[in-house]
C-alpha cells in the first residue's frame, strides 16, 4: 500500500512537474519572438491630438544620444504633416460637397497643393511637449518625443495662401470653412478619446 502511495505520488509529481515545464517553456519562446511588450511608450500620451492641436509623438533607436532624439523628431514631424494632410483633405472634401464651386476638380487640386504647403509651413511653429530618453545595457539610446500645433496656426496659414489666390478667393467662404475645420477637429478629438 505504501509502495502504490509512493507511486502515485511520484507519478503525480512527474506530470506535474513536466505539464509546468511546457507552459514554462511556452511563455519563454514567446517572449522571446516578439519581446516585451510595453503598454505606452513615454510622450506617446502627449503625443494625441484633440480638438484644439495636431499632435504626434514618435520614437527612435540609436547608439548616439542626439541623433535618436533628431530621429524621433524627424518622426515626429512626418506624423504630424500626415495627419494635417488628412485632416485638411476630409475638410476640403466636405467643403466642396456642401458648396457648389464651378469647377470643383480644379478647386479640389489648387487646395491639395496648398494644404501640403500649408501643412510644410506650419512644421515651423511646432512645439516640442515631451522628450524623454532612454539607454539600454548594450548602450543603446532610445529618443522619445512628442510635438503639437495649435490648430490656428494651420487655419491661419489657408487664410494667407487663399489671399494671394483671387480665382480661389472667389470659391472661398472663409466662415463656412472654418466652421468644417472645427467640426473635422471635434470628430478626430472623440476618436481619440477627448
């Protein structure tokens, strides 16, 4: 009886000891395939937009502290110049859609040539809201960054490029479009939570 007992237990031992070891095992590979993974990465959360600023935030990895700063903001910056391209292009659409402009095409492409200048233009007044770094053991420096501008700043901009255009002043409601713009913005700062 003392014997069986003893079997048991050594078996229940063995089974337990080798299911554990699996899971151990399982846990470990993965891990090791795609790493840790980090919930939020520093000036990430400063780095969203809402309905009163364009905001991006990036990171980058180098084994110089100062260019994976310059990296992140490089990042940083090409975000923020999508993100205002985007957002001036479902503007610009729905403007056209709610207006009747004669040639619509034309007005279309005038403004998505001056929504990128625009946009170009506005890289200049950002303003950096978070840096952070970091450096790992095998020396490696991680930038983090995060950079916002005020949403004037781009509305401004359209308003000095539609002046110095008088076929595209004549298509141009500037209340009506800023009254969009607001609108677009309140939308995208919802979507993100604000």
């Amino acid at each position: 009886m003392k014997i069986n007992y003893l079997l048991v237990a050594a078996l229940s031992f063995v089974l337990i000891s080798g299911i554990s070891g699996c899971k151990s095992k399982e846990k470990v590979s993965a891990k090791s395939e795609i790493g840790d993974i980090i919930e939020e990465l520093p000036c990430e959360d400063k780095g969203r937009s809402d309905k009163n600023f364009f905001r991006a935030s990036a990171m980058s990895t180098s084994s110089d502290l100062s260019l994976a700063k310059e990296k992140a903001l490089l990042l940083a910056k090409q975000r923020l110049v999508t993100l205002i391209n985007s957002n001036t292009k479902s503007v610009t659409d729905r403007y056209v859609n709610e207006r009747e402009i004669s040639d619509a095409a034309e007005f279309e492409q005038k403004f998505e040539n001056m929504t990128r200048e625009v946009a170009d233009e506005t890289i200049n007044n950002i303003v950096v809201i978070c840096e952070k770094a970091s450096v790992t053991d095998e020396g490696k420096y991680h930038g983090f960054v995060a950079i916002e501008v005020n949403k004037d700043d781009v509305l401004n901009g359209f308003d000095r490029r539609i002046s110095n255009d008088a076929k595209l002043q004549l298509d141009y409601d500037k209340q009506k479009f800023q009254e969009i713009f607001e609108e677009e913005m309140e939308e995208m700062a919802e979507e993100r939570g604000y």
